[in-house]
C-alpha cells in the first residue's frame, strides 16, 4: 500500500488499510472511500470520497464488510478502479504523533 496524505480544511486525511479502516469504523469513526483510481477529492466534479461511519449508517449498514460490498458493487469499475481505498481523518496537530488511528473529537 502507497503511503498517501491529503490536506483538506484543517484537517489531513491519510490512506489506511482495509483492516485500519475496519477497526476505526468499529469504533465509531468516519472512513472516506474512494475507488482505486480516483483522486481523493472533496471539490472534485464527478467521483468525491464517500463518508461511511456507524454513527450515519442505517441498522442494516452496521456491517463494514458488506458496507463496503456494497460501495464497491456501485463505484468500483475497470474505469475508476476495481477496489476501494481508505483514508481516515487526522488534525494536523496529530500529523506529528504515530501512525495509529485517531479519534475524530
């Protein structure tokens, strides 16, 4: 997995694994998804990170797995990438502490 950083706001978003991404979302944390070829982008025209977290989801979404089966049956292709990456919210006060998710508040 490609290390990758964005800033956006006051805040930076940083690529995690899918298995990072799965315990922060346990925890009550928001993920951004993008598929594998799309930029991760909030002012982007046409494909933007979607936000999943266990706090927005609906009862039947609660299932990360299936959360994310389902983002990918409906964003992923051979045009925009055929797998989901994943990036969780850092402030920029965290960018300087260790590689370990963080709460959002």
């Amino acid at each position: 997995m490609t290390p990758e950083t964005y800033p956006h706001g006051g805040d930076i978003y940083e690529r995690v694994s899918k298995t990072k991404a799965r315990q922060a979302y346990e925890k009550g944390q928001s993920i951004w998804l993008v598929p594998s070829h799309v930029a991760f982008n909030f002012t982007q025209q046409w494909v933007r990170p979607c936000e999943i977290s266990t706090a927005n989801d609906t009862q039947d979404s609660t299932d990360f797995d299936r959360t994310i089966n389902n983002y990918e049956y409906y964003n992923c292709c051979s045009e925009l990438g055929t797998y989901t990456r994943f990036f969780v919210k850092r402030t920029k006060q965290q960018e300087g502490q260790s590689n370990e998710i963080q709460s959002d508040n």
